[in-house]
C-alpha cells in the first residue's frame, strides 16, 4: 500500500525509536540550554536544527566508507529528552536516564545539544557503565572553569564537576583545540589542577593531528572513551551558529581530519553540543554538525569491525 504519512523528522531518515538487538549507535536529542548566556540563548533548538539539516547529507562515501554505515551500526533515532529548558536541576537527570536507557542496551549514545551542560548528564550515565572512564574534550574551551555554590552547574562547569565527582579519570583526559579569550584569569591552570591535560589550537596545529592523537591513544590504550564536541573547536566563518564563536578555530577541513584520526579508540558514548539556530547563517553550523556525526558514524562502523 502507498505510504499516507510522513514519519516524524529523524537524524538522516533513522529508524525512530529505542535501540533493539543489533543497534550499535542511538541519536538523542538534548533540547537544553542553561538561558543564561547574555545574548546567545537558543542552543536548545539544537537537535531539531540539525535533524533538519541531515537531509543534506548522503549515506554513502565512495571515497572513505563506501557502504550504508547506518545500517549496519542498527542506527536508530530516540529523539529527544523530555524537559524544560533552563530548569537546569530538573533537566539534567532526566538527561542521565534518557542516555542511561541507550547505554544498558550495549549502544553507543550520540547526543545532540544543546549548550555544553548536556555533557555532564551524558558523562554521568557512561561512567557508570563504564567505569574507567576518559574524556577527550574538543572545544575552544576548557568547560572546567572554577564555580561559586550558588551557580555549580552550568555551560562553563561540566568538566570541572566531571572531575569532582569522579566520572571520568582528568589525570587521562584531554581538552583540545582550546583558544581565544576567556571571561576571567587562570582557567588553564585550574583545569591543570583539576589534573586535565590541555592542548592549545596552536600546539595541536603545530605537532598535527596524528602526533597529537598518537600520544593520546598510547595513554589511554584500552579505556572507554567519552568523546565531547563542541561545535565553537571550528572558526566562527564555517560554524556562526555557535554559543560562543571565537576566532582562529578549525576550518571544515581540519575539523574533518581531526575527526577522522580518532581511530583504534574505545568510545562509548558521544555528544556534539552549542548549535544555536538564531545565529546559525545559512544553517552553516547545523549542517556543519550533521556531516560531523556521519564521520562519527563512519569511525564507530570501524572500531567495531563493520567496515574494512
């Protein structure tokens, strides 16, 4: 019989639903933003956004995995955690226990934010699955900045609080790409304190890609990794649509490449986060985003043994 009705708007036509026998890789969506920003308020917009511009992008890359990733990874679409944007306290665990469902099923989560808050709830439900567990952070920022009690959890403090609770071990894990202006002093040598390695934009483009992700591999070897990225690692003139641009970032090209080195790594859960659509021209950042989590497709068909 001919089909009626459009089915509800998935990340490039995925399957919608829970993960079921097979599935190696769940799309959820993280429609949160902290609404504190002083004018760049809509991350939370994010998912829907670049759902919506996945329509752009094709399965299949001749050049680099010419087969269906998606169906073979059992891809499927969760869609989105139920909650209210800026209700931080009440949206974070209902974050946790969306990723939660994905991870007990033996998938790899891959969220959409979102601000970067969402990464903390998504840390969370991976390290207790998965216990060990390491971050590798691409941004232009540390997100371990210091808090004060009455602002613990927001866009600035999920690694921080990351390392405080133990979800992930710093001592092995890394922020890279990180550049540009800051809102106070020392949140180098806080996030140093907190035991992270940092990895400037500057230094990552002078030893290279492949250098810098050897040295991370031979340290983390065999450990599950939690792979954040924050859309703002790329420069404001191919990713505007950002939570806080910041100039001399990564082109497509370099963002692509870094990506593609991340092999013969144990990832578990992923989240790609700060796509703000009131910003975002000519929907650059979203679709930017979309082709992103494809190549994270791609890499997770490989370290699974999917693809030659």
């Amino acid at each position: 019989m001919e089909a009626l009705f459009h089915q509800p708007m998935t990340f490039m036509g995925l399957p919608a639903g829970r993960p079921g026998p097979g599935c190696r890789a769940a799309i959820l969506g993280a429609p949160f933003d902290c609404g504190t920003h002083p004018f760049r308020v809509g991350a939370r917009q994010g998912p829907a956004h670049v759902r919506q511009q996945s329509g752009l992008i094709r399965r299949y890359h001749p050049a680099l995995a010419d087969a269906d990733v998606l169906t073979l990874l059992g891809a499927v679409d969760c869609g989105d955690a139920i909650l209210t944007p800026g209700r931080i306290e009440d949206a974070l665990p209902r974050i946790e226990a969306a990723a939660t469902s994905i991870l007990e099923t033996g998938a790899v989560p891959i969220g959409i934010g979102g601000d970067g808050s969402v990464s903390l709830p998504l840390m969370r439900a991976a390290a207790r699955q998965h216990p060990g567990l390491v971050a590798l952070h691409i941004d232009s920022h540390t997100d371990a900045y210091p808090y004060v009690p009455e602002d613990r959890y927001n866009a600035a403090t999920q690694f921080t609080n990351a390392a405080e609770e133990g979800l992930v071990d710093a001592a092995l894990s890394w922020h890279v790409g990180i550049r540009g202006f800051t809102y106070r002093d020392g949140v180098l040598d806080h996030a140093d304190r907190l035991g992270f390695r940092v990895v400037t934009t500057e230094t990552l483009l002078r030893r290279g890609f492949e250098q810098t992700i050897a040295e991370f591999r031979h340290a983390v070897a065999e450990r599950p990794v939690y792979l954040c990225w924050d859309m703002d690692v790329f420069d404001p003139s191919v990713a505007p649509g950002v939570c806080t641009p910041s100039w001399g970032g990564l082109s497509s090209r370099e963002g692509i490449e870094l990506l593609r080195s991340l092999t013969d790594l144990n990832i578990v859960a992923v989240d790609f986060n700060t796509v703000s659509p009131p910003q975002d021209v000519n929907d650059m950042a979203a679709h930017l985003c979309a082709h992103m989590i494809m190549e994270t497709m791609v890499l997770l068909a490989r370290q699974f043994g999917l693809l030659a």
